[in-house]
C-alpha cells in the first residue's frame, strides 16, 4: 500500500484556507493528515516567488525539514507550489505533486490584473518561461498530476492546466472554483494520493504513460 503522507494545501487568488472546507474533511476521513496555510498578501499584489517562501516556511515548521510530504496547490496555489517545488528545494521533500485548475501556461485573464503576481500568470511571461523551462527535469523526480476542466473561464485558455509531465486529468465541471468541491475531483485528487511514488531514479512523463482517461459528468 502507498505511503498516506501529510498534505499540504495551497489555496488561489483572493482565497484562503477557508477554499478547502469540503476537501480538507474528505481527505481526513480517508486517513490523510491535512494542513493549509493563509498566502498573504492573497491578491496577487507580490511575486509569486514571496508566496512560495511562505509555503517553504510553513512546511518547515509544521512538517520539519525531513518527513515526506504531499503537496496540492488550487488555481495560483499550484504556481506558487511550483516555485517551491523547482526553485526552493521542495523537490527533495514533496513525493506528490497535485495542481488543480493552475494557469501552468498562463491565462489570458491575468491581464485583469495590474499587479505583480498578475504579470507572472499571463501567457509567456518570463516567471512561467522560466518554470517551464526545467519542468520535466525538475517534477520528473516526483508523482505529477493535474487536474483540469474544458470549461474554465478563468484559465484561459482551459488546456493551460495541462503539464508535459506526469498525469492530466480532465473533468467536466462547470466553474473554477467547483474543482475542490465535486465529487469526481475529490475522486481524482484521492487516487492521486493514493499512486505508488516513481523511482527517483527515472521520470513519468506525459508522452511516455497514457495520460488518465477523463471523467465525465453525469447525464
């Protein structure tokens, strides 16, 4: 059976932990050990990066610097995730990374925003180049999953959440912020969870494993 590692949560934009009131419950009743952190300022007003110092902060002190642990990041929070994941060391902590409805290409509605974490989550930006540029390398080391909908108004384009690394998982919910509280995302982020961790030694990819067939909604 697969190790049930604490998880972490990283919420998204203008939210707080208060996003994971449905989640966090389910997956404590599963046997998962939950923890979530309020991002300040929530609003996008700082880089990214100062965000992911705070989730670095927070795993240190609520995990330490050597148990193994889980990480899930909603919407920006999978962003920020990414940052500690690849340019903070959380790589060699995190054994599974789960990011749902994250902008990993940009959305066209961060242009919305005249802020710095704004500027970092539009299309081609040099924070997401950046990222992207070393995203196998780096998630390849670790279980990768993201789960996503078509029919995201909020990133925009929806195939943004897609990763070249690991497994993509479509479901077809309406509305953005429903991805942390239907029944078939809380499935997906379960068997997420659940996945026996790769070797460090090689990577999962995309191209090399049949992504997750997508689960349907109901008719």
């Amino acid at each position: 059976m697969a190790p049930r590692n604490p998880v972490v949560l990283v919420h998204g934009i203008d939210d707080t932990t208060a996003l994971f009131k449905v989640l966090s419950p389910y997956l404590e009743e599963r046997g998962w050990e939950t923890h979530s952190l309020n991002l300040y300022p929530n609003n996008g007003a700082v880089g990214l990066e100062v965000l992911a110092e705070q989730v670095r902060a927070f795993a240190e002190h609520t995990l330490g610097r050597d148990r193994p642990f889980d990480l899930l990041g909603f919407s920006m929070g999978g962003i920020v995730s990414r940052y500690y994941l690849q340019r903070l060391g959380g790589i060699q902590q995190v054994q599974r990374f789960i990011t749902i409805s994250s902008p990993h290409h940009g959305t066209w509605t961060a242009y919305a925003r005249w802020t710095r974490g704004g500027e970092q989550m539009r299309p081609e930006s040099s924070f997401l180049n950046n990222l992207n540029a070393d995203a196998v390398a780096m998630l390849g080391q670790i279980n990768v999953t993201s789960i996503w909908t078509p029919f995201d108004a909020m990133i925009f384009p929806a195939r943004s959440s897609q990763m070249p690394i690991g497994k993509n998982v479509a479901i077809n919910v309406a509305i953005h912020p429903w991805m942390v509280t239907d029944a078939r995302a809380l499935e997906a982020v379960t068997i997420a969870l659940s996945e026996p961790l790769i070797s460090k030694s090689g990577t999962l990819s995309a191209m090399d494993t049949p992504e997750s067939s997508p689960i349907p909604s109901p008719i």
